[in-house]
C-alpha cells in the first residue's frame, strides 16, 4: 500500500515538472516611443528641440551624424517585440521621419552550425 501512494506520489510529482515553466519578467529597452510625442515631430525641428522631445536616440551612427536612431524592444516570455524610428537631420534640421512604430514579433536567430567541426 505504501509503494502504491509512493509510486502516485512520485508520478504526480514529476508530471508537474513538465508543465512548470520558471517566471520571466516582462524586460523593455531602448527608448519608450510614445505615440503622442512623436506626432509632435514636425520637419525642420532642430536637433535640440527633437532630444528634448524624445531623449537621447540609442543609436548613433558614427559614419553619418545626420542619422538618430530610436529603438525599443519588449520581451515578456519567449516573445520579443521591437519599434523604430528613424531620424534625418540636414543642417541640424529634421527632414525625414522614417516610422516602424507597429509592435511586430522578433524571431530568434538560429544557432550558427560549425561546418569546421573535425571528425
């Protein structure tokens, strides 16, 4: 009688493990780009006027000043959710906005196999 509960015990207990998935808090970087500030981009903002807007860009694309860079990455769980918002400045003015505001899903990069590997 004692096996038998022993055994249920056992079973039920391991059964559990298999769906048990460990806690993974909800992680956000980059820059928070909020709809409503960046509907107040208006062309020909200066570059000043723009970080006191949106902040300091994360990127910084050391070739070509004139270029800003905002990225903002959410991961909750497995998923990973990425926006950007890209800059252009002509003269220390914004001339061009390039938006990919829509939260779209980051899928994960497959492991790179090594071809090299000796037999």
């Amino acid at each position: 009688m004692k096996k038998i509960i022993i055994i249920t015990l056992m079973g039920l207990l391991l059964a559990g493990c298999g769906s048990f998935q460990a806690y993974q808090p909800q992680t956000q970087q980059g820059n928070i780009l909020q709809t409503s500030e960046i509907n107040h981009l208006k062309l020909g903002m200066n570059q000043q006027d723009v970080v006191n807007l949106l902040g300091e860009p994360v990127l910084n694309d050391v070739l070509n000043e004139n270029l800003w860079t905002y990225v903002y990455t959410k991961r909750h769980g497995h998923k990973t959710f990425k926006k950007d918002l890209v800059l252009h400045f002509k003269d220390g003015q914004l001339v061009k906005v390039d938006k990919d505001l829509k939260s779209k899903q980051v899928k994960k990069p497959k492991p790179i196999k090594d071809t090299k590997t000796k037999k």
